[in-house]
C-alpha cells in the first residue's frame, strides 16, 4: 500500500502532465489544422475570385457551339442539307456567321467526295463548292445581305478541306471537338466540333464549326493577375495552349502564325511544375495543389471548362505573396483560438491544484510537533480514529477485568507494526475510542520513565529493536491525565509481531490493523516498495 498523501500528490502530477500535453497538442493541432484549411480556403476563394467570370463565359461560349452543331446535324437529319442547293446553305449560314463573333467557317463533306465550305472575312464571305465528279470548284464572295459579289469556277483535282477535324468522327454521334490545330487556311490555331450522319441514300455527310482559338479564349487576355500569377489553357493530355499577350510566354519558334505549344516547351518554370503536379495528383481536379520552386511556395487549380465534355482544362498558378496578406488577417483568429485553449489548459491545471490541495487538507495530519506535544495531542484527540491515527485506554491495564492483561499490550503493539507496514500513523495512549483523556494512571507504574521503558521493551520484543528508530515518543499532562503518544513513521523494512513463537503481518486498513495472510504479505511486500522509502533519523 502506497501512502494516501503520495497517491494524491502523485495523481495530481500526472493530471498536470496529463491536460499541459493535452492542450498544447490541442493547440497546436488547432492551429496548424485550422491554418492549413484556412490557407486552402482563403487560396480556393482567391482563384474563384480570379476565375469564375471566365469559366462561366468559356462555358457559355462552348455550350451555343454545341448548340450549333446540333441544330445543323438535326437539319441534316431531316433532309434540310443538300449540296446540291448551295444557295440554300448561303442563306441559312450567311447570318449565323454573322452573329456568332467565335465562328470562322462552316464545313460539309459527303463521302461521296463533294464538299462545301464557307469561311468568314471581315465583313465578306468567301464560299466554295468543290465537285469531286467534274474536278472542279466554284467560288462565290458574298456581303452580308447574300449578294454575289464575285462568282468563278476553277479547275482542282483535290479537295482543298482539311480532314484533321474527320479522325474520329462517328455518325450519329452528337458531336466531337477536335484541336487545337493549325489550320493553313485560316493560318491559325483552330478548335474544329462536328457531327455527322448518314441521309436515306446511304450519304455519310459530315459538318463542322472551325473556330479561332484565340477568339475562343479572348476572355482569359481581361484577367486580372498579380506578379506571379499565371493562367492558362491545356487539354487532358496536360498540353498548353500558349495564346499570344497572355502570360508573356516565349516568342514563337516555328512558324510565324503558330502558337500552340506542350507546356514543356514553355520556358515558364511555375507552369511546368503546375502541370507536373497536376499529373503526379492523378489530374485531379478537386483540389488546391500545393508545390515550391526554389523555398517559394505556390498553389495550383485546375477546372475542366465544360464538365459534360472534358476536353479543355483552365490552369493558374498562384503564389504566397499574392495571398500571404489575407492569410496573416486571418491567422490572428487562429492564434486567438489557440491561446484559448491554451487558457482553458491552464485553468483546468489550476482546478486540479486547488482540487488535490483540498483532498491533502482533508487527510488528517498525525504529526506531533516537538514544541507544541500538548496542543497537537489534543488535536489529535478531537479526531476520529483513521488510516493514520488510533487510540487506546491504558498500556496494560484491562478496564473490564480491572487487571493487566497481555491482550491490551497486544492491541497497541499490532497498530504500532500495522503503521510501519502501511504510511505511519501515531497511537495516543491514555485515550479512550471517544477522544477523552482517560490516562495511563490505571497501568500502575511507578513513573512516565518505567512506562516508556516498558514500551520500548515490549516493542523491541515483539516487533524488533531495529524498529524503534522508526518511533518518536511524547509524553503530556492533559486535564490533570498522563497521555503518551508513539509517532510512527513508515518503515523501509516490513514490520513482523512475534506472537506465540508465530509471526505475524500487519497493515493499517481505514481506522483498524488487518492481519494478512502468507500470500496477501507477499504481494504488499512486493507492491508496498519498501527499499523506496527514505528514511529521516
């Protein structure tokens, strides 16, 4: 058994221990916790600041070439698209060129091998009808009223189409989107959407929207970016598109129209990362990426621009400066909430002080001070008896009986070698179970010296001479009664009774001495530490 003043005192270190760890680990959780989210949230609201008119107009502006495409594939469908009757196609075409800034030229081709295109320019439109049978085309120029300005026939063995825009082309598919490519008739890079089908005679016709890349993605030029910031275009491949005035990427190398570049050829070390990041993520989409080039941190965000058909993504890149302003204004939230439950930790450590105080002030103290014996005895004496504290009538004297006894002696003796077992305690003799002073008149010795003598001998008898250094001895008159008390402290040794030529153990268990067994004295033995307990002479 441990003392009950060790067992508190050790409790309140370990819950001291216990809520400091507790809360700064909570603290620091929270903070770094609470930071990093707020950090993604605060970056997630930066780039949809930037972003969110754009993607909603790419997304508008893709939807109505959708839109478009399925309105001729449905005239198609139902016959209305014969190149036979081109003057037809002039008229439907013509102003729907015309209204739509995006598209630059509308192209039909029959499997048949005849083909019909009309192009955009400027305010004029250039129409061309080329028959495979008579190897021959004819070219129109028309206003935007549909008058024919010029009209002329030529000879041309090949179709002068592009076919990039056929690779993967399915009928009846609702449409595909092709490119970027560069087009040689419009000299620039081109996005192409078809569709095709197959008319009652077997026909297999195909029709397509070119549109200018760089019109397509004129909005990105109007965002507003900070140094170091970039945006940009790419396909699911993980492929730019450098659009010349964005981002200052470098000059064209290859042909002096041609803008159109894999990101590994832009010499833009923060884009490359980007998209090198994007990648190792497994091109997700959903997140804030994180990366750093040289110490410097940056955040990445990738959209795809139509999410019912995932062809083309938005890129940007974001650096720490650009958002390090916003983070420290809120970062003071989180210190602040931090430092709460730091206070709380501290408040509750205090509680626990104040609790484990008032328990160790509530465990009776049974200590006798050398210049104060009467007063402390008579403390002692208005206590009830406990773990650390017993009382007894006489030394030997049998109050029954109204003789001396060897059972009286025996009932001190065992309390004495039960509290160098346990923690200490003192017996008071000359005290009756109720608290009064009864005395030690009725033992009959000669003096205070024979009793104590004979206390010490009997002790030493019983229990071991080696013991009496563990016991102090006071002697006061109160209220005209003889009192001695033994102040026991705990022993480093176990405390045996020699008894009957058997002994005997005994520990302080609440306000009476237990007698253990062999096994119970074994395992107090092994649990009560005794070699731990120092020793004060």
């Amino acid at each position: 058994m441990k003392s009950e003043r060790g067992e508190i005192q050790k409790k309140k270190t370990l819950y001291l221990i216990f809520i400091s760890i507790l809360s700064i680990s909570a603290a620091f959780i929270i903070y770094f916790t609470a930071a990093s989210k707020m950090r993604d949230r605060i970056v997630d609201e930066y780039i949809k600041t930037k972003t969110q008119n754009l993607t909603k107009e790419f997304t508008g502006r893709m939807q109505r070439l959708e839109n478009t495409i399925r309105l001729f594939a449905k005239w198609g469908q139902n016959g209305l698209i014969n190149l036979e009757d081109t003057a037809s196609f002039e008229r439907a075409f013509i102003p729907i060129l015309s209204g739509a800034k995006s598209i630059y030229g509308i192209t039909i081709i029959e499997n048949t091998g005849n083909e019909y295109e009309i192009v955009k320019n400027d305010s004029l439109f250039l129409s061309t009808f080329y028959f495979r049978k008579k190897k021959s085309s004819l070219k129109k120029i028309i206003d935007k009223q549909g008058k024919v300005i010029t009209n002329y026939k030529i000879n041309q063995t090949a179709s002068v189409s592009e076919k990039y825009w056929l690779k993967e082309n399915k009928i009846d598919s609702d449409f595909i989107w092709q490119g970027p490519y560069v087009s040689d008739i419009f000299k620039e890079e081109v996005i192409s959407i078809s569709s095709s089908w197959m008319n009652k005679d077997s026909t297999v016709v195909h029709i397509a929207i070119h549109v200018l890349l760089k019109d397509i993605f004129s909005a990105f030029a109007r965002v507003d970016l900070s140094d170091n910031e970039y945006l940009f275009l790419l396909n699911s491949y993980g492929d730019v598109y450098d659009i010349p005035g964005i981002n200052n990427f470098v000059e064209h190398q290859y042909t002096t129209y041609s803008s159109l570049k894999p990101y590994y050829w832009i010499k833009v070390p923060e884009v490359s990362k980007a998209i090198e990041t994007w990648i190792n993520y497994q091109k997700d989409t959903t997140k804030t990426l994180e990366f750093k080039i040289k110490g410097k941190n940056y955040w990445t965000k990738f959209v795809f621009l139509n999410n019912s058909k995932p062809y083309y993504l938005m890129g940007i890149v974001v650096s720490a400066q650009s958002i390090n302003s916003k983070i420290g204004e809120n970062n003071i939230q989180i210190i602040l909430l931090s430092t709460v439950i730091l206070l709380a930790g501290a408040l509750l450590m205090v509680l626990v002080i104040i609790r484990s105080n008032r328990q160790l002030r509530e465990i009776q103290k049974t200590e006798i001070r050398k210049n104060f014996v009467r007063e402390d005895i008579k403390k002692l004496a208005a206590l009830p008896e406990s773990k650390t504290l017993e009382f007894k009538s006489t030394i030997r004297h049998n109050l029954h009986t109204g003789k001396n006894d060897k059972a009286i002696e025996f009932a001190w003796i065992k309390g004495i070698a039960a509290f160098l077992n346990t923690e200490g305690g003192v017996v008071l003799i000359g005290v009756n179970d109720a608290g009064d002073f009864t005395g030690i008149e009725k033992d009959a010795f000669e003096n205070e010296d024979k009793a104590i003598l004979h206390i010490k001998n009997l002790i030493s008898k019983n229990i071991g001479v080696e013991f009496m250094k563990f016991i102090t001895m006071f002697t006061a008159e109160i209220d005209g009664k003889n009192v001695i008390a033994l102040v026991c402290k705990q022993s480093t040794k176990p405390a045996y009774i020699k008894n009957n030529g058997e002994e005997q153990f005994y520990v302080r268990v609440g306000p009476s001495s237990t007698k253990l067994t062999i096994t119970q004295t074994v395992e107090h033995i092994f649990t009560h530490g005794y070699k731990r307990i120092v020793t004060v002479n």
